[in-house]
C-alpha cells in the first residue's frame, strides 16, 4: 500500500489558528462517520467540536461555544469525539474531567460520566456494545462505564477499539512509556505491538510521544507519532510486524508545507483508505490519498 506523500488541506488556514468557521486551533483527534462525508473535528483551543462537509471550506459548530466553560453548552480543551450510528456525539472534555453525550442536532450536553469516582482528565473516547470506554490522562486508566478495565498505564492519551477484526480488542497509546500496548478482551495483561517501553527516537521500530491511532479492517496500526512529526503504520496482518513505515511527514522535520507535519494529534482513515491527519501545530487537517 502507498499513499501519496502530498497531503490535500481538508480544513482550517496553515498555521493560522483561529475561531471562524474556516478556521481551526490546535485540532486534535478526528472521526470520519460512516458515510465518509462528514469529519467530526475536536477543535481543541477553541473549546469546540467542528463537523466539516468533505470539500467544505468552512465547518460547523456542533458542540461548545467557542468559549472555555463547565456549563452543558460548553467544553473545555476537547480532546476527542465519537459519534454513534444516530449521530450523536460523545466528547472527551479534557479540563472538565468528563464525557459529555451530544443528542443528535442538539448544542445542550449531558455529562455521561457523572456517577465515575474522580475520573481525573479524559483525553479519548469510544462506545462499543453500548458501553462507554474512556481514557484518563492523568490517572492512567481505561475505563468501562465508570469503572476501571485497564490500570498502570502510562499517561495514555488515546485508544482505539477493534470493532471489524478482532471483536473488543482495545489499542492503547501509552504516549508516556512511548508505546502501543494490545489488550484483548478478557485478558489480564496487555503486550507492546509498536515501540520501545522507555525508549523513545526516530528508528523505525521506536516512537516519539504517540498520541492517537487509527485501525483498519485488518487491525493494522497507524499511529500519530507526534514528537516524530509523522503517520507510522505498523502493519499486523497478516503477520504482525514491530517495525514502521512513515506514511505521512517527515520523520523528525516539521514544516507547514503540504508534506511536512508538525506534532500531529489525530488519526483517521475512510472507507478508500485515504488518511486523514489532525496537523494540531498547524492548524489543519490534511488528506494523504491512498494511491496503490
């Protein structure tokens, strides 16, 4: 598989943050919906989740204000969005300790997360089987409505769940230790399928403060490697592999140009295997079209 090296500007002005509708600030992670026509984008430094048409040159606001607060119209440094099959979102609202739930078509949130013991910073979300999965930053903890699933992480930031390969199985970035570490469902420990516990750097087999991760339908892994300004894949099927391929940036280079990246935060594929790239540094969101 390629991809071409060029990305396209899908969203936001390069290295130019801002709150307009053309405009993005410090995106984060990203989610493509099912019908590939909407990305779904956490804005953010702008306190807001942007829903952004495919070919669009402006977005639409359809969680927070623009504006930093605690109340159920608000959000607070979003860090992450899902979306359900209906169309309503779920918000890892990072500086409220909470998990908001947007109905569809409504600006007004419901914390989810209310009856979760000190849940501390969410930083990722995911719904899987009706079940709310989350990811706490600063407790180092995945968590299953409210309670502990996974614990002794490192300041995990994000995590993905297996829903096509392997039912449940979770994929954590344990951005701290430098790792991805692979959980199947039921097991009592995980293993390191990419990177070097402890060990972080710009070789092939290693990473640098990953923060976000995308699978595809084989479970093969790419990862936002952020200190490393590039898209690693990892590839797990049919043989797992621990050594990378750079899919996107430049490996150690940031830059604003159409091939460069600069501290990337969020990762996601459609239906062709085109890459979608949260540029957060800079402000935008790039595609890197899959070419073969």
């Amino acid at each position: 598989w390629l991809w071409n090296t060029t990305g396209e500007l899908i969203a936001g002005v390069t290295n130019t943050p801002g709150n307009a509708a053309n405009q993005l600030s410090k995106p984060w992670n990203i989610y493509l919906d099912e019908t590939n026509n909407y990305l779904y984008i956490a804005d953010s430094e702008n306190h807001r989740i942007q829903r952004w048409s495919i070919g669009s040159s402006t977005g639409v606001t359809v969680a927070g204000t623009s504006t930093a607060g605690s109340l159920n119209t608000e959000l607070n440094v979003p860090k992450d969005v899902f979306i359900d099959s209906s169309q309503n979102i779920y918000v890892a609202d990072s500086n409220n300790n909470r998990i908001q739930y947007f109905p569809f078509g409504s600006l007004t949130g419901v914390t989810v997360s209310t009856s979760w013991s000190s849940p501390g910073s969410l930083w990722g979300v995911q719904l899987f089987n009706q079940s709310i999965y989350a990811c706490s930053n600063g407790k180092s903890i995945i968590y299953k409505n409210g309670t502990t699933l996974i614990s002794s992480l490192n300041s995990p930031q994000g995590f993905n769940i297996d829903k096509l390969y392997s039912l449940g199985t979770i994929y954590i970035v344990n951005s701290g230790a430098h790792t991805i570490i692979k959980w199947p469902v039921g097991a009592s420990s995980g293993s390191i399928v990419a990177g070097v516990a402890g060990s972080s750097d710009s070789t092939p087999t290693k990473l640098k403060y990953p923060v976000a991760i995308a699978l595809d339908s084989y479970a093969n892994l790419f990862v936002a490697d952020n200190n490393n300004h590039r898209i690693q894949l990892f590839c797990q099927y049919p043989i797992a592999n621990s050594t990378g391929r750079t899919i996107a940036g430049t490996t150690g280079v940031s830059g604003i140009t159409l091939d460069k990246l600069t501290y990337p935060a969020g990762v996601t594929l459609d239906s062709s295997l085109n890459l979608y790239v949260s540029d957060t540094s800079n402000h935008r969101i790039l595609k890197f079209k899959r070419i073969k």
